[in-house]
C-alpha cells in the first residue's frame, strides 16, 4: 500500500524559513511524478511545484525563486525548501505521487506564517 507523510509545518515569522519533508512507503523511483501543493480554506488546492522521476523540476514559485523542490531517493523524500516566507503561505501543504496505476495524496501538513 503507497503511502505519503508529510512533516516540517509549523509556526513562522514572516522571512523566515521552512523545509518540509514527504516520505513514501514504496520506493519513489516507481513515481512518474511527485508533486507539492497547498490549500487555504475553501479555496481550491493549487499546485505548487514537481519534480519527475528524471529529475525535471518545474513550478510556479520555484520559477521565483523563494521556493525549491528537491527529492532523496536513497530516503524515498520528497522536500519543499521554502525562503522568504510571507503570511500569504500560510495554507494546508499536501504531497502528491503518481504513476500509472495510482494518484496518491498525504494527509497535509500546516504551514503558518505570521506577520
């Protein structure tokens, strides 16, 4: 059974950084793509950087720099490095993985940044 675990949220000042951490129960190489995304409360998740099992890398906010998407297979991790934290982070953050025969989430973990 696939399973994904995040962990690394918590409570920041703006500026500041976090890195948050996903590890999967199989090995990652399985996964075409793994992915980071974020959710606020009744809006709907927006994705927020992948890296593909060849090691592509695209998002929007790794394109800007604050934030960067890395991956250990060696540890089957995923991580989000996040600079510059500003209040508008401030979300629910969920791992993804898929590959050809499933789509499988984490249960999310919280991110907030205060002012």
């Amino acid at each position: 059974q696939v399973r994904l675990v995040e962990s690394g949220g918590g409570l920041v000042q703006a500026g500041e950084s976090l890195t948050l951490a996903c590890e999967a129960t199989v090995d990652i190489a399985t996964f075409n793509v793994m992915s980071w995304h974020r959710q606020a409360p009744g809006k709907e998740r927006e994705m927020v950087a992948y890296i593909t099992s060849g090691g592509s890398i695209n998002g929007k906010y790794t394109l800007k720099g604050r934030f960067t998407i890395s991956k250990d297979t060696a540890k089957n991790r995923i991580y989000l490095q996040m600079n510059s934290l500003i209040p508008e982070d401030t979300d629910v953050y969920y791992c993804n993985a898929k590959a050809s025969t499933y789509d499988c989430w984490g249960q999310g973990t919280q991110v907030t940044v205060s002012s």
